[in-house]
C-alpha cells in the first residue's frame, strides 16, 4: 500500500476533528436535558463535552493532525456550546443575566472585530490569548458548578459556582479589552508585515 493510502486510510487521521464534531452535536441533548430538567445527565454530558475538548487538541498534537479545518472548527464548537449553555440557563433562571449579556456580548464583539479584520487588513489568524483560555476555563467551570449544584446542593458547591460566575465577569471584560488591543495592533501592521501578536 503506498504511503498516500495508508494516510489516506489511517483511522486517527481524522480523530481530533471528529471529536470536535461530537461536542457540537452533543448540544441540542444537553440542551434538552436541561429544559427537561434532567440535571444528572446534562451535568454528565457536559463533562463529556469537555472530555472531547481536552482530547481533540492532545490528539491534535500528538498526531501532529493539526488542519485548518480543526483552527477554525475547535473554537467554534466551544462557543456554540457555552454560549448555548449559557442563554439556556439564564431561561432556567439559574445563570444571572448581567453574566449572560456579557458573554454574548463579548462572543458578538469578538467576531465583528474578527470580521472587521479580515475585511480590512485581510488577517484571518485571531488566536486566543491568555485571558480568553482563562475566561472560556472560568465559564466551564461556572456551568459545570451551576449544573452540579442542582443535583448535589452541597455548601461548597455553591461557593464554586459563586467565585466562577464572578471570575467569568471579571475576565469577560479583561480578554475583551485585550482582543481589542490586539485587533489594534493587528489593523496597524501590514499583512505582509511581523507576524501579528499571540
């Protein structure tokens, strides 16, 4: 078999986008599961949602499979189900508003600004800074916490679904002002010019 069939043919070719297609099609169960009020599953899907998350990436790396397809698909498959998960919490009362208008707005910014980028300056890479990793960390934890609390109501719980929900506030506006520094940045630097800032 030649090399471009066995590549061809290689089953953990494709693994890590294939992960990332599982998470956006576990969605509308986990959406589901919560508007039936079904906490214990949704809580166990959403940890299988961020099981596929953690692989797709190691995958990714140790295979060293990393595809345009998956730059662009992996990010998006992490807001469609935060963001999701969030506006359907804030329905089930459970998520306060003023946490969920923030992440929408910030998500909202973030792609007219991406928009914006690649019209002006032709830029396609936006790469996620360090506060946006934190931020997408503390609103999976504040999900994680908001869902684990409706099944196991226990005082310590609470509190971590407290200081999430706070740090997600927190670092919303931080990574939004600094992806707008960056998008500066980028806009003053030729497209042929440095690499634009990580």
């Amino acid at each position: 078999m030649s090399e471009v069939s066995s590549t061809r043919f290689n089953p953990l070719r494709n693994a890590p986008n294939l992960l990332t297609l599982a998470r956006i099609c576990l969605a509308p169960f986990l959406v589901s599961a919560i508007l039936e009020d079904r906490f214990a599953l949704s809580f166990y899907l959403f940890i299988a949602a961020g099981l596929t998350d953690a692989l797709d990436g190691t995958l990714a790396r140790l295979l060293k499979q990393r595809t345009v397809l998956g730059s662009y698909l992996d990010p998006v498959a992490d807001k469609l189900l935060l963001s999701t998960l969030f506006l359907v919490l804030f329905h089930k009362g459970l998520i306060p508003a003023r946490v969920t208008i923030m992440v929408f707005g910030r998500d909202v910014g973030i792609l007219v600004v991406a928009a914006l980028l690649y019209a002006a300056a032709g830029r396609r890479e936006f790469a996620p800074s360090s506060f946006g990793k934190a931020n997408t960390f503390a609103q999976v934890a504040a999900v994680a916490a908001v869902l684990l609390l409706e099944i196991y109501p226990a005082p310590w719980v609470a509190d971590v679904r407290m200081v999430a929900l706070d740090a997600t506030m927190v670092l919303t506006v931080v990574s939004g002002f600094h992806y707008a520094w960056i998008a500066s940045r980028r806009v003053s630097t030729p497209v042929n010019g440095s690499p634009g800032v990580r």
